[in-house]
C-alpha cells in the first residue's frame, strides 16, 4: 500500500477565499470548484452572478487538471485537429476539459488537489483559479511556482 498525500476541506476553504476574493477584484462572478488527489469535489462556490452553465464546466476544469496532473490551458494548441490531443475532450466521459482554468495544487512536487473556475473568459478563469491555488501552496510553507 501507499499512502497518497490530498488536500483537505480547510486547504479547499483556502482556495475558495482567495479565488473569490480575486474574482471580486476583476468584478467577474465565478463558479469556483476545488477537488481533492482523487479529483473528488471538496468544496464548490457559485458566486451570486456566476453563469449556471458554468457550474460543471468549473468542476470538470477542476478534475481534469488533478487527474491530468497540468492546468487545463496546457492543450490550447493540441486540441485543435491534427493536434496531438485532438479528441482527448471527449474521454473519461466527456468531463475532460482543455480550456484554461483549472490547475493542480501541488505539494512537494505531488498534485494534491486543483482548482477550477469558469464564467469568465479563459484568461480570466485561469487567473482567478491560480490565484487560489497560490494561496493553499504558500499555506504549504514555500512560494507557489506556477
């Protein structure tokens, strides 16, 4: 057996603060979702003016960048056809996501959980998701480096 390091609730309330926080402050309502190691949901948040199509495009951004182990905006140019992910959006049941905004939470190296964000644009997305991520990697005692 091994024993496999995840983020906990309080790592996710964490996370949800700051990306909301950073949400508030490009005035850009989101949907927040962070999952666990397992890419599990832990916490989620719908920001009062978050688009509800947005909801499981969040969770889904989330779950992609911790079982995938790399944000989603990694496959902006793979995805397109001919590229080397071209398709890779249909697997594990439709829910993998190759827009920007979902990115790992890692410690010592180790993804321990994601976050993922949607309502804004990709650009958007991807920065208010790294802004809670920073957050729960600088709780880890070191500097995020993303």
């Amino acid at each position: 057996t091994t024993t496999i390091p995840t983020l906990t609730l309080a790592g996710a309330r964490t996370a949800l603060a700051a990306a909301e926080s950073r949400a508030r402050a490009i005035n850009v309502p989101m949907n927040i979702a962070v999952v666990d190691a397992s890419c599990q949901l832990l916490a989620f948040a719908r920001m009062d003016g978050a688009k509800l199509t947005s909801i499981n495009i969040a969770i889904d951004k989330a779950f992609t960048a911790a079982g995938h182990r790399a944000p989603t905006s990694v496959y902006k140019e793979n995805v397109w056809p001919g590229g080397a992910a071209f398709g890779i959006g249909q697997s594990n049941g439709g829910r993998f996501m190759t827009i920007a905004g979902g990115v790992p939470v890692l410690k010592g190296g180790v993804v321990v959980g994601a976050v993922g964000c949607s309502t804004g644009t990709p650009g958007q997305d991807d920065d208010v998701a790294r802004r809670g991520v920073e957050a729960v990697e600088e709780g880890f005692g070191g500097k995020a480096k993303l």
